[in-house]
C-alpha cells in the first residue's frame, strides 16, 4: 500500500492524532481479510505526513486477527524534522512493477542547506524489512 497518512504512528507521536485508531486498524485488517489475496501478499504500507525517513516497525500487533508482520515505511515527502532540521527539501522514487515495489532501490534525495547539495540513499536494506 502507499498513501498519505501513516497507519501506525511511532511510539512517541499518538496515532489518535495523527494516524489511524486502533478501530480504523480493524477495519483495516478486515478489509485485507475480506480481499482474495492471502496475507503473504501484503509486505506493508509506505507513508508520509510525518516527515520521518525509514523508520519501520510492525503496524498490528501480533493478537490473532492478521497481518502481525506488516509494516511501515515512512517516506519524508518534503522537509525534515526535528532532528533534520537542514533538510529543506525531500523526495522518494518508489520503483513498481508487475511484482510489486522493490524496496531496497527506493531512491530517498533530499537537499540539505548546510552543506548546499542534494543527497541520493538506497533502501531500506533487504535485511531491515525483513
């Protein structure tokens, strides 16, 4: 999945504010039960708003009701934060084929005004989405 608003926040950030409730993570895990696709097929969630750069986690506990494995992908859409505070400008490239995205060659650029020029990662790595 990719979209705007995160499912799950960080822990530090309330998803109440800013992300979707625990009700609106049901409905969201009864949709995907509810699709023809097995859970397998459904690596995760890219999303922005936050302004945070790969952070990843589990978005739904592991309780019995699905998908404990699916995570998140945060993708900073145009500025830093609190701690990139120098980034003033930031994209993602999500590369999407007929298999789905190929997450360790997401492109991650952004230009930082201390230094005066752009900056191009990779990833996350195989080994952190795993």
């Amino acid at each position: 999945m990719a979209q705007h608003q995160p499912i799950k926040c960080p822990w530090f950030i309330p998803n109440m504010a800013f992300c979707f409730s625990d009700d609106d993570q049901s409905a969201i895990r009864a949709a995907f039960r509810a699709s023809p696709y097995p859970e397998s097929v459904f690596w995760g969630n890219l999303a922005g708003h936050l302004h945070e750069w790969g952070w990843k986690d589990a978005v739904f506990p592991d309780d019995g009701q699905g998908y404990p494995a699916f995570k998140e992908l945060m993708v900073s859409a145009c500025k830093g934060n609190e701690e990139t505070i120098d980034i003033n400008s930031a994209l993602a490239i999500v590369p999407l084929d007929a298999s789905g995205v190929d997450i360790p060659k997401i492109e991650r650029r952004w230009y930082d005004s201390k230094s005066g020029r752009w900056t191009l990662e990779y990833g996350p790595s195989q080994e952190d989405i795993t």
